[in-house]
C-alpha cells in the first residue's frame, strides 16, 4: 500500500489517540468498587470513532466532525467496509455525549461496558487489519 507520508502521519494520530481511549478503558475497568462505567463507556465510543475516521482518511473521505458512529461506517467505501453490524454501533452512539447529560441520562452497568469494550476491540482488529503497518503504534 502505497500511502503518502502526510497522510501516514494524520493515521498515526487516529491510531494513536484511539490507543489512549483503549488504554483508559482497561485501566478504568480494573477499578472494581464505584467503577465509573459510563466513563469506560464513553472511551469506548471515542476508539471506535478514531478508527473510523482513520479509515474515511486513509480512504480520501473527509472525516468531518461527528460523533455519529453510524455515519462514519456510512461513509466508509466497499473496501474498507467493516464485519460489525451497524446494530452494535448505534447502541454505543449515545456513550459519546448523551451520558455526559443529567436530561437523559441512563447509568451504564458493567455488561454495557463490557460490551461496549468487546465492540471496539472488534473494530480496532478490523481496522488496523485495512490501515497501513506504517500508521501503526
């Protein structure tokens, strides 16, 4: 694969802010009282977005400001079309701002937060599987 050092560089970010998420979601899980689940939960989402958006940019597809998971594997080309249903993303959606808002606001268990975790593990595999070694961190 053939990808400019420019665009190398932008992945490397992605990749590399969307390794920070995974990370604070492990460490946030080991915490076993008052484990703030929703927190964990919204690392969770922040990963999948990352990986998403360094796909739409390995891809040429700006990858605009959203956290609609949604529509981010909406834009993704054939290519780099992903295996997880679109089901398990729009379930993760709302651990992006909707949990940070007392309105609305649902407290996430510890199976939500596992779930939401074995979500974007899938999604980190797949992606890291389509970018380029070179991105990698």
């Amino acid at each position: 694969m053939n990808v400019p050092p420019e665009v190398v560089e932008i992945l490397r970010q992605w990749v590399r802010k969307a390794e920070h998420d995974l990370e604070a979601v492990r460490r946030i899980m080991a915490v076993e009282e008052g484990c703030p689940y929703d927190t964990a939960c919204f690392h969770c989402q922040q990963a999948i977005e990352k990986y998403l958006k360094a796909l739409l940019t390995l891809s040429g597809v700006p990858a605009f400001r959203t956290h609609d998971l949604e529509k981010l594997v909406a834009l993704l080309p054939p290519d780099k079309q992903l295996s997880i249903p679109v089901t398990s993303l729009v379930a993760i959606n709302p651990y992006a701002v909707d949990v940070r808002y007392s309105d609305d606001w649902r407290e996430p268990r510890c199976s939500d937060a596992v779930q939401a975790l074995e979500v974007a593990q899938r999604i980190r595999a797949e992606a890291r599987g389509l970018l380029p070694p070179e991105a990698l961190i």
